[in-house]
C-alpha cells in the first residue's frame, strides 16, 4: 500500500471515530440525562489526563527509537512493557488516591463502578505503549481498527441497551471497559511477536527513552487539559450538582468536533508540506487554512441558526437548556481550525516549540479568564471563555505564522487564492 493510500486510510479512520462518537454521545446523552451524563464526563476526562501523564510519552518515544534501527525492535518494545508494569502500580494507586479522597468532586461510585473506571483506564495506558507500534510500522489498518474498536464495541452495548431502555452510570462505565478489553486483545495479539518478558531490561536504553518520552507527551499533555480546564472549573464552583456540568459538557463536545477537519486533512497534506519549501508551502497552508475556515464557518453558522435542533437530534429534549451554551461557542469552530492548522504548518516544518507555545497560552488563558467568568457568571461563562480564550488563541497563532514565515496576515485571507486554486484542482481533474 502507497504512503497517499495509508494516510487516506488513517484520514478515513478519524472520520469513522467521528461518526462513532458523535452516536455514542447520542446514546449516553439520552440514556443518562444531564446529571449523570456530567459525572460520567469528569470521571471519563479525569481519568484519560491520568493516562496521559502515565503513559510518559513512551509509546510515542518508541517510534524514533524503532525506525533509528540501532536497537532491536523486540528489545525497545520489550522494555517499554516493563516501564507499564512500573507505571501501571503507581496508575492505579494514584487513582485509588484522586477518586476516593475527592468523592465530593468526582461523585459517590459504588465498588463496581470503581472497577469498570480503573480498568479502562489501565487498559488504556496499555494501549497507549503498544499502540504506537502500528505507527512505526506504518500498518495503517492495524492503526484504524485500534483507533476505533474500543470506540466500536462499546457503540454497539450502549445501542443494545437503548433499545431495552437500559442505559445507566454504572453500565455505561462496564461498556467502557468492554471496549477497551476487547481492544487491548486486538492489540496484544497484533503486537506479540515484537516482545518478550524474557528479554532483560535495558536500564540505559530505558533511561534513554523516558526522558524522551516526557519531553514528547508534555504537548498532549497540554492538550487534553486545554481542552478539559473548563469542565474540572465548572464543577469547582457547582459541586451540588452534575446538572449544569452535563449541560456544559454538551456544548463542548460540538466545539471539539470541528477539530476533525483539519486532522482528517492532515494525514493527506502534512507530509506534502513537510516537501515543499518557502512560498510553496505557505501556498499550501494558505488553500487548506481557507478551505477549513469556509467549511468550520458553514458549520457554525448552521450550529448557530438550528442550535435547538441540533440538540433535540443529538441530545433529546432534556438538553434543550444547553442551546444558550452551544450559540456562543458556535464561533469558536472557526477559532479552533485557524489554530489547528497552523500548529500543524509549524509541525511539517520541524518547529515543535511555537506548538506547544499556542497550547500552553490557550491553556492559560482558559484557567484564568474561566476563573474569573464562572465566579461571577455561573457556567454561562464558561460558554464565554470559551469564545474569548479560542479568539485570542487564533490570532496569537496566526501571528505567530506572520511573525515565522515573514508574511502579512492580509495574505492568509486573500480569497483570490483559494478561487484559483480550486479551479486549478477541477481543470486538473478534467484533463
């Protein structure tokens, strides 16, 4: 299979992820309501930032340290299986620690529900150190199938469930956890022969690829909380309900969904970038900023104008109360895609710092103005944090392009550009 065809497979896989979560958040949505469907997304987001700092970075370090081909593939994966055994103990002790002695944040889960939540959790810290081998290898249908059979599985038991009106807190974490059994088996079985416990550990090789690791997942790492401050804000200041939270979570979850335009171009067009010099690369950026922008912009203008139904379609009735939340972070779609492919124009040129740089102001600026706005406006203010914080963060990362590539950020919006690149593109698919 050709690098195009692989990469529109793992483009095609993001897209997959989209549509099964967007269900899976139907089903949850209807089947809990909005007070149980907050606590499920604390619980749910706590645990996956858990995961992250845990995972160490090692799954992703194992990628340049396999295709470097100085160390056998089955020592470096080996190894990283140690350092899981290791940072797996200390995993779940800190989640008996969080979850238990924080129970009037994260709710009172019953013996069983503790079970479902730190399983999946273990299993997806699993997943995250043998998972990247399938990206080493370039096996880009191992990549799509492991990128969505948690997701797939659980789909499936929570649709189940719907129709026997069966949905719950505690069966909705067990259908978690099911899919990431299932999932790491898939994993286990695909990547066996690349370890084995027999191979001793490797201090100077481990030495070598955490603190490589660190260094790798402190991006992601800053990501997820970005991402996810508003929500651990919201519940600081509501902690007599999930109600408002689940509400909250709503809006989020449509915010986020827009970030899959850019990712799911970006398997097609990173590596074209990272080939192309000077203007013609900044030609390239320009066409795909345009063309996300007009197509985020579309969207937010019809998540906008038709917020109420697009709640009563994805949510039910019960979430009509969120529509005031999703109208004013509708904008933010246009905001979100201007920073997601800028940081990605600075990624195919091999400039990792000003990413992490636009992550770590968002992630600021969130805490901070969040403070502020849920202290005096309730959590309608997080809607408004929203906005803001994603505003500045846009025009902080297209600054940052005008200021790296010495270009007027007149030039980024010269919709003559994008008209004569599409015709380019017809014509060219005419001849």
């Amino acid at each position: 299979m050709s690098f195009f065809k692989k990469s529109l497979t793992v483009g095609l896989g993001q897209v997959l992820a989209l549509v099964i979560g967007v269900l899976t958040s139907s089903i949850l949505s209807r089947g809990l309501g909005p007070e149980f469907m907050g606590n499920l997304e604390l619980v749910r987001t706590s645990q996956t930032i858990i995961v992250a700092f845990f995972a160490l970075g090692v799954g992703q370090a194992s990628i340049y340290f396999i295709n470097q081909k100085k160390v056998p593939i089955e020592v470096i994966v080996s190894n990283t299986i140690w350092i899981f055994f290791i940072s797996g103990l200390f995993f779940i002790f800190s989640n008996l620690l969080i979850f238990k002695l924080a129970r009037n944040y994260f709710g009172y889960l019953r013996n069983d529900e503790e079970v479902y939540l730190y399983g999946f959790g273990l299993l997806m810290l699993f997943n995250s150190f043998l998972n990247p081998i399938f990206i080493a290898k370039l096996e880009s249908v191992n990549i799509l199938i492991s990128n969505n059979l948690s997701k797939f599985v659980t789909l499936i038991i929570l649709f189940v469930l719907f129709l026997f009106h069966e949905v719950s807190f505690e069966l909705a974490l067990l259908s978690i956890f099911v899919g990431y059994v299932i999932n790491s088996s898939f994993i286990l079985i695909k990547t066996r022969r690349y370890f084995s416990l027999r191979i001793s550990i490797n201090r100077q090789l481990i030495l070598k690829i955490i603190p490589f690791g660190i260094k790798l997942s402190l991006a992601n790492i800053v990501f997820l909380m970005t991402n996810n401050v508003l929500i651990f804000v919201v519940r600081i200041f509501d902690l007599e309900s999930f109600t408002e939270l689940g509400l909250f979570t709503r809006a989020v979850f449509l915010s986020n969904l827009i970030i899959i335009i850019p990712n799911a171009l970006v398997p097609l067009f990173y590596s074209r970038w990272a080939s192309l010099e000077g203007s013609k690369r900044l030609d390239e950026f320009n066409f795909i900023l345009q063309l996300s922008v007009l197509l985020s912009g579309i969207i937010s203008l019809l998540i906008f104008q038709f917020s109420d139904v697009v709640v009563l379609i994805l949510f039910g009735s019960e979430y009509l109360s969120a529509v005031i939340y999703i109208k004013l972070v509708a904008p933010v779609f246009i905001f979100s895609t201007i920073t997601h492919v800028s940081i990605n124009l600075f990624n195919s040129s091999g400039n990792p710092s000003k990413p992490l740089s636009i992550m770590i102001f968002n992630f600021i600026l969130n805490l901070s103005v969040g403070l502020i706005s849920i202290s005096f406006f309730g959590v309608i203010g997080a809607a408004y944090t929203l906005m803001i914080s994603n505003l500045l963060v846009a025009l902080f990362s297209l600054a940052l392009v005008s200021h790296t590539y010495k270009i007027k950020l007149i030039y980024l919006f010269n919709l003559q550009l994008l008209v004569t690149k599409i015709k380019t593109i017809i014509n060219e698919r005419k001849d």
